[in-house]
C-alpha cells in the first residue's frame, strides 16, 4: 500500500534564490500521525502549506514531489489539484478565530466545503455536520450551527474546526499547531479529542508544532526540522529515548520539565548552532536546482 | 528583610463591562478581581499562574497602579498606593517598573533603542552620561553597546524582549512586574531570557511577579507562587511545597494538563 503522504526530495525558494525548503523528505503512512517539530522559522508550516497547495505566491517549489495517495501533485493541472487536495486532505488550523469568518453563522462556514468543493446536497452536508458536532461532543448543534464565531468560547471554536476538518472523511490532516492559542485543560481535551477521531476515522495526520510535549503525547513519527532542513527522523518513543542529533538533545534541554524543576535551562548551544550551520553550508554547496 | 515589599488585602477590582452597555448610560460593572490577600516578599520571584480570564494580568495592573482598584489596599513600601492620585504617584513609577509580553508592539517602531531606553532615565533627571548609562543597561542584559543606533525591526525577538528588559531595569527599579514575557518565544530564546531574568534579579535585588500560564515555568523560576481562577487565588504559597502537595482540586487539574516532554501512552485517556 502506498504512503498517505509522500513528501521526496522538496526544495523551495524564495524570490532571491534562498531555500526555504532544503531537500524534505518524509512519509506519512495511512492512519499515522507523524509530528513535525522544530523552532520558528524551521518550514514546518510552510510544509503544510506545500501539502495543501496554498503556498504564498512568492515562493517556488524547485525541485522534488509530494504525492498524495500515490498521486503526484506537480503532475496535475492547477483545477485538477484543487480537486484532489480538497478530496482528501483538510486543516485544522492554529487561530479558530482567524480562520472562521467573523460575519458569518458557523453553520455554513462548516458545509461550504462539502457543498461547493465537493459538490454533496446542502441536506446530506447539514446531516453530515452535525454528526460530526455530536462526535466532538458538542450537544446543541442547532445553537451553535447558528452562533456567529465571536458567540463561542475558544476550546468551542477548536471544536467546530476538528469537526469541519473530519466531515468530509479527509485521507490526510494537516494540523497546524491546533492547541498553541489554548489553555492547558483546554488543549488537553482538543488534544484528546483530534486522537480520538483520527484512531475512529482512521486519517492519517502530520502534525505541526513547536512543542515537543505536544510531539510526545500526539504521534507515533516525528521529524525535527531546522532552518527547512530535516536534521532527525524517528518512532517518536525513540526520539524521547535516544535522540540521535544535537540539536534535538538541545531542544530538550531547552524545554522546561515540571517534573524536574531544578534542571539549569540551556539555550541552544552556539556549537550546535555552528553544527548546523556547518550541514546547512554543505548542503546547499551541493546542491543544484533540477541537477 | 521581614516587611514585604507588597502587602495586598481586599483587592477588588470592577470594570466596565462593553460588550452589555446600553446605548445610552454606562456600561454596567463586571468584578474581574474578587477580594484578594496576598504579600510578595523582597528580594524574591513570586509566580502567579492561571488561565485566560483568570485575571494574573488584571492583578499585575492593579499592582502597578495602571489600573485604580474599586475596593481594598495595596501597601507599597508600607504605604497604601491603591487610590493615590497619579500626581502622587510619579515619584513612585520609577520603582514600579513592567516587561511587556510583545515586545514587538511595546517598543516603538520609529525610535532607536538607544532613544527607547534613555526615556525613562531623561525623566527621572539621569539625562547626564546618558550614552554611557544606555550602554550599561545594553551590557547589563548581554547585548553589544552598538545596539543602541538599532530599530526594533533589526532585533530578533529574543534580541527585542532583552530591550524590553533593559528598559525596566535602566531606573534599578525595586519591584518589576514581567507579564508573559516569554510566551511568544522559541524554547531555546525563551531559556536564555529565563536565565538572564533569573541572574538579574538576584543581583539587583529585584521584587518580581512574574506571570504565566506555564508551570513548569513558574515552578522552574519562582520561590512563591499564587494560583489563580476566575478572579480568586484558589491556592498560594512556597513552590516547592504548593506543587509538592497541591491542595486544590484546581491546581492537581493543572498540572495533570502539562503535556510532558516524554512518552506516556495514558496521557491523553486519563483525567
């Protein structure tokens, strides 16, 4: 069986010839969550945003391909590409607030997707809807289908977004740092929640964020990303286990654990950051657009 | 050493609630701070924790007189500042100095940061030596003397929070209030300010409320801590004993949210 996901060699630039995207490559097989880690800056999100088609227009994918289900992307047609991204894949993305439409009832902000893009009758997308509000256990669909965004409290709105994102029965999830603007109690719920309908629906999902407690608590694959080179590639128990490079040591050690409140934080140390400055040179010496 | 630096009992503090204002007439009140107790001791980092809504930041405001309380005192220096007149209380701001979460929108975009730092000192009458008092508090938080001819823009966001930092601590202020000021950063910046906050405040003898939502933060930095919801302290005291023993059920919800940083497959089913 093919991978969900398959991400091989991606490169992108921006206008002056810099790479923001240093030769990618991962995988996300079917009903995975691989998390993708690393600081601000590091291209997670920019590789989320190359899965779903809607880079900016400013940069440039160079080289390398992203398939979903088997299917490459750069081989179709803009039209035909939309199609396939909209059949199969969904976000859930950070800001609730930002991403819903503030003038307009949450309701057919949640079946517009289903109605336009992938063409369903406007009853069957309303049933499908509010199965799905049910299945993230919000219990008045009929008032919250009607409330405007601003009516709903955060953890709500994070809640409409997981169900709009899982009603259309997406292969793949991009989930764009979902919990970051949440309270701790609130994000463990909608952490809680997205595993649940990920393991019950059976999506695959690659998971953005800067948090490695997040990384530890949500999948199974993780990648850590710097400066939009994949630097460490891991089953996420190994990572936490044995982390191979020193720069996912460094991030640890950097993240202050409750449980071991005496423990000095390191910043990232500057023989690190030469480390990888170092790779990051070398790489891209080597490397030669469409050679 | 045995008299606090605040003492704070009956805080209350009530504003207008817009969002229920009538068209004509004012907005009615809404109690965002319930009648709080507390102390913070010199020389000392105290945590306050709690979620949005919680009312930390509200609390912090209250301290530093940005906000006038609706009901009981705030003793400063044995001296009850919470309905001085803001006439009486500019000879006291020098001593009540703030970080600011975003330093991005608490330095001004069109100064230099050399400017930005010299304003509190030119008006507290330390105009003199100027240069060389910017280049100290520059050095004081580990940034290079040419900074001062810098723009915000030119700064990294660690770069921009050391300014922010600078900036309060240019007057050797006795107490400074630091709101979030880590929550915006990547966790490598964030242990560099978190160590330079730390090492500061021990040598200058700093009073700091430091708040967050991040305990591990709080129990990492901080001596005393005040849990707070909905407008009340739910628990304070000593870190170490209040997260040893956590008494109120709201604390234990707390800390059992914390994801982490190690592999625990009942997590996310438990609580």
């Amino acid at each position: 069986m093919s991978a969900c996901l398959d991400i091989s060699n991606l490169s992108a630039t921006l206008p002056s010839g810099q790479r923001v995207l240093r030769s990618v490559s991962l995988t996300v097989q079917p009903g995975e969550v691989r998390a993708l880690v690393g600081e601000s800056g590091a291209g997670k999100s920019m590789i989320g945003k190359a899965v779903l088609g809607v880079l900016p227009p400013s940069v440039r994918i160079v080289e390398g391909a992203i398939r979903l289900e088997g299917t490459d992307l750069g081989a179709l047609s803009a039209k035909e590409r939309r199609r396939l991204i909209g059949a199969k894949a969904a976000l859930i993305p950070q800001d609730p607030l930002t991403a819903l439409n503030p003038s307009r009832r949450v309701g057919p902000q949640m079946t517009d997707r289903l109605v336009h893009i992938l063409g369903w009758a406007a009853d069957k997308a309303d049933r499908r809807v509010r199965q799905l509000l049910d299945e993230v256990h919000i219990r008045e669909p009929d008032r919250v289908m009607k409330a405007y965004p601003h009516e709903l409290s955060g953890g709500m709105r994070q809640r409409v977004l997981i169900a709009a994102a899982f009603a259309s029965e997406p292969r793949l999830i991009v989930a764009d740092e979902p919990t970051t603007a949440l309270d701790v109690t609130v994000q463990k719920q909608i952490l809680r929640l997205i595993a649940q309908l990920q393991q019950e629906h059976g999506t695959a999902i690659l998971f953005v964020t800067h948090d490695l407690g997040v990384v530890a608590k949500v999948s199974q694959k993780v990648t850590v990303l710097y400066a939009g080179k994949v630097v460490e590639e891991a089953d996420t128990p190994a990572l936490f286990a044995n982390p191979q490079h020193a720069y996912t040591r460094a991030l640890m050690a950097a993240t202050p654990k409750y449980t071991d409140p005496q423990a000095s934080l390191k910043p990232v140390d500057e023989s690190v950051l030469a480390g990888l400055a170092a790779e990051i040179a070398v790489a891209d010496h080597d490397w030669r657009p469409h050679g | 050493m045995a008299e606090p630096l605040f003492k704070v009992s009956g805080l209350k503090v009530a504003l207008p609630d817009m969002t229920r204002k009538p068209l004509i007439g004012s907005a009615p009140l809404v109690e965002i701070l319930k009648g709080l107790d507390f102390e913070l001791p010199r020389r000392s980092v105290t945590g306050i924790v709690g979620e949005s809504g919680s009312g930390k930041s509200t609390l912090g405001r209250a301290l530093v007189r940005l906000i006038e309380p609706s009901a009981g005192s705030i003793h400063f220096e044995g001296r009850d500042i919470a309905h001085l007149p803001e006439g009486e209380l500019r000879p006291l701001r020098r001593n009540l100095q703030m970080i600011f979460q975003d330093p991005m929108s608490s330095l001004n975009p069109r100064r230099t940061i050399g400017a930005i730092i010299a304003a509190p000192l030119k008006l507290n009458g330390l105009g003199d030596n100027l240069e060389q008092r910017v280049a100290e508090a520059l050095s004081r938080v580990g940034l290079p003397e040419s900074f001062a001819s810098r723009y915000r823009h030119e700064l990294s966001g660690g770069q921009r929070q050391r300014v922010g930092i600078a900036r309060a601590l240019a007057l050797s202020p006795d107490f400074v209030l630091a709101d979030e000021i880590v929550s915006g950063l990547d966790v490598s910046t964030q242990a560099q300010i978190l160590t330079l906050l730390e090492k500061l405040a021990d040598e200058m003898g700093l009073t700091v409320a430091f708040i967050s939502h991040d305990l591990s933060v709080i129990r990492r930095l901080c001596r005393q801590v005040i849990v707070m919801r909905q407008g009340e302290i739910v628990e304070q005291g000593p870190t170490d004993a209040l997260f040893a023993d956590p008494k109120h059920a709201y604390t234990r919800d707390l800390i059992a949210a914390i994801p982490l940083p190690e592999i625990d497959d009942e997590w996310l089913k438990a609580g």
